[in-house]
C-alpha cells in the first residue's frame, strides 16, 4: 500500500478507503477467480484512479488483502494487552506478531518479495507493529520522552515480524523458536535499559 499517499491529507478517511480496499479484495478472492485492480474499484465503488494511488499491481493488493484477513487490528491488541505492565504488554505484542509470522510465514515471505520485486519501496503494509506499539507507549509510558517513546516503537517493531525473521532463518541460521527468543532476549535487553532509566 502506498503509505506515503496515506500518511498525507484526510488520513481517516485514507485509511477507511484502504479498508473498503481490503474488504473488497477479501469478497472477490472467496468467488476463487482471478480478479483485477478495475475489478475491486468497482466491486468497493471507488474509481479506478483511487484504487491506483493506494496499489500498484494486483499482486501487492491481493498478498496484503490474503495477510489482512489473518491479523487483528492494532486496537484490538492493545485492547488485549492494555491492562498488563508496560513491560509484559510490549513482549506479549511482540509475541503476537511473532507468533503471526511463524503461522503465516510463506504469505509474508510472497507480499516482500511482490513488493521489492515491484520495487515499491513506498507501498509498504499498514505498520500495525508500530502503530500498536505507539497505542500502549502514549497510554502507559508517562515518564517517557516523546522521543523515547518514537525510539522504544521503531527498536521495538525491529525485533518483531517477518523482517527479523528473515534475519534471524536466513542469516543468522536459527529455526522458528530460537528467532522467537533471540529477539525476546533482545527486547528484554532494550526494555530493562529504557524502563530502568526511567
């Protein structure tokens, strides 16, 4: 999805036009046929000219709609996880995505490689990872810097999802629950610094 068309203007409404998308996509793939962007536009009641903005190919839209079914929203996580120590709720969310990645891996691998293959650096997923650290952060890191708040997110999410397992499987050489405790062991490292400082 291009987020940087999301990221600027009425982004409420950027975001449930993505969803509209999404939706969309997930009806005509249950048909089982092989469906095209013009197809989705009409089926969402959005032009063609809005579907191109927010993707690319059919290919990325498809992957993303495929993996969105899978995953819950960054609010219903933090919903899960909100009345849990600060701690506690950032492993169980980095958990939650690890756990996704390891469940859905071969579906994350195929939306990267459709992605980079296309090179559309710039239509990257929804950053629910982030966006679910950013929720629990403002809600219970009151003695946290903004800036540490943005800092502890984006070190956070580095430490979850298919992007670290693919470091940690095809770089490093580690099976599914050695990735899962390196970078637990990595968060823990990162959250005794930041929360013990504070």
């Amino acid at each position: 999805m291009n987020e940087k068309y999301v990221q600027s203007g009425r982004k409420t409404q950027k975001l449930k036009t993505r969803d509209k998308i999404l939706k969309s996509t997930q009806l005509l793939l249950n048909k089982n046929k092989d469906i095209t962007l013009e197809e989705v536009a009409k089926n969402a009641e959005i032009s063609r000219a809005t579907i191109y903005r927010y993707y690319s190919s059919i290919d990325i839209l498809t992957a993303e709609a495929i993996l969105d079914l899978n995953t819950i929203s960054p609010e219903e996580l933090f919903e899960e996880v909100r009345n849990k120590e600060l701690d506690k709720a950032i492993l169980a969310i980095q958990e939650y995505y690890n756990q996704l990645t390891i469940d859905h891996e071969a579906g994350f691998r195929k939306y990267m490689s459709v992605v980079l293959n296309a090179d559309q650096s710039d239509k990257m997923r929804g950053a629910r990872r982030k966006k679910t650290m950013m929720m629990l952060l403002k809600k219970k890191a009151k003695k946290l810097k903004s800036e540490e708040i943005e800092n502890l997110a984006n070190l956070s999410t580095v430490l979850m999802g298919i992007e670290a397992f693919v470091v940690t499987k095809d770089v490093c050489g580690l099976n599914n629950e050695q990735s899962k405790e390196l970078l637990n062991w990595g968060l823990l490292l990162i959250l005794e610094k930041v929360l013990q400082e504070n």
